[in-house]
C-alpha cells in the first residue's frame, strides 16, 4: 500500500527522530524497568525480613516470659544481627532489656538499650530506650551520666516522661528545686488522664511542690 506525502513525511521525521533520540529513549526504558524490578524485589526482602523477624521476636516473647536469661541472650543477639532493619529489633530491645531488669542484670540491660539508640529506626522506640535506660543509670547511681542521655531537644511526645525522669535524677543528687522544677514541667505536659500524673505529683507533694 503507497502512502501518500503526509504520510511519508511524517515517517521520515519519526526517523530522523528516532536516529537522533532512540539510543536515549531505549536507555532511559531499561534504566525505569531495572528500577521498577529493584523495588519490586526490595519490597519482597523487606517483607521476607519482616516476617522471619516476627517468628524470632515470639521466641524472645517465650525466652523472656519463661525466665530463660540464656535463650533471651541468644534470640535478642539473632535479632538484632539478622533484623535490625526491622521494627521487630528495638521492640526486642526493649523486651530483652526488661528480662535482664527482672533477673536482676542492669549491666545487662543496658547493652540492648543502648543498641535501640544507636539503631533505632523509630523514634517511638529510641525515646523508650533513652527513659528506660536513664532509669538503670538511676539504680546504678550514674546520675550524671543519666541527665546526659535524657538531653535531647525534640522528645515529642515523651516529653513529660523525660522530665519526670530528670526529676528523679536531680532529686539524687540532691537538687531538689531543679527536681520540682522538673516534676512541675513534667506536670504541665501531661494530659489529665495520664496514668503517670499521680505518681509524678506524689513526687512533687513529698518536695512540698504541690
């Protein structure tokens, strides 16, 4: 079938088109699919990952609801080797870290804390470990060293906890005006549900702050 002069001409400026851009057209194709096929593929590892951690995190549930210090030990570090890309890792953190509070092993609470610090993804669950951590520091009388870990400039929704922690610390110390000073700061960011508030007030009265 003849084509007729529009149509040639329309042919001949596809070529020359093509000629001029197609290595380009081609290139940026294949470079779009390999990046389509590498999400594709990160999202299934993610997702793997994801749901492998899962089965380790019931294990550590197990380890720690059955008192087994050792196994706690040894699922949490196959966590957070294996899966600290995942939620699952400071989430076990936190569980191993109260399995070695409750066997009486600050020292040993204290590594996995520090490990949701350093790499946590969430800041949820960094701001946890940070209080949590401060709390041991407490026990250990490491005073100076806890106010150093609470001093953060965003704690978002923690704040309150942060304050009232700082408050335990500086009332070791023997600070007691800063220590009211963080219990009432504390006070003020607290809703008025919170199951906190009584405690932190109890604290406060006993400073004569009320």
């Amino acid at each position: 079938m003849a084509y007729d002069l529009q149509e040639q001409d329309q042919i001949d400026a596809f070529k020359a088109y093509w000629n001029k851009y197609g290595n380009f057209l081609l290139t940026l194709l294949t470079v779009v699919l390999l990046a389509v096929a590498g999400w594709r593929g990160w999202s299934w590892y993610q997702q793997r990952q994801s749901a492998e951690a899962s089965i380790v995190y019931d294990q550590l549930r197990e380890a720690v609801a059955g008192k087994d210090v050792a196994k706690v030990r040894q699922v949490s570090g196959t966590l957070f080797e294996r899966y600290s890309g995942t939620v699952y890792g400071p989430m076990g953190a936190l569980l191993a870290a109260r399995a070695y509070v409750d066997a009486g092993d600050l020292k040993g609470a204290r590594a996995p804390l520090q490990w949701a610090i350093d790499h946590g993804r969430d800041d949820e669950y960094r701001h946890l470990a940070r209080i949590r951590l401060a709390g041991i520091l407490l026990d250990e009388k490491a005073y100076d060293e806890g106010l150093k870990l609470l001093a953060v400039s965003d704690t978002g929704r923690f704040a309150a906890s942060y304050a009232d922690r700082r408050g335990d610390l500086l009332l070791a110390q023997g600070k007691r005006d800063d220590a009211r000073a963080a219990y009432k700061e504390a006070l003020d960011k607290l809703e008025r549900t919170s199951a906190l508030r009584p405690l932190v007030q109890m604290k406060l009265d006993a400073l004569g702050g009320a």
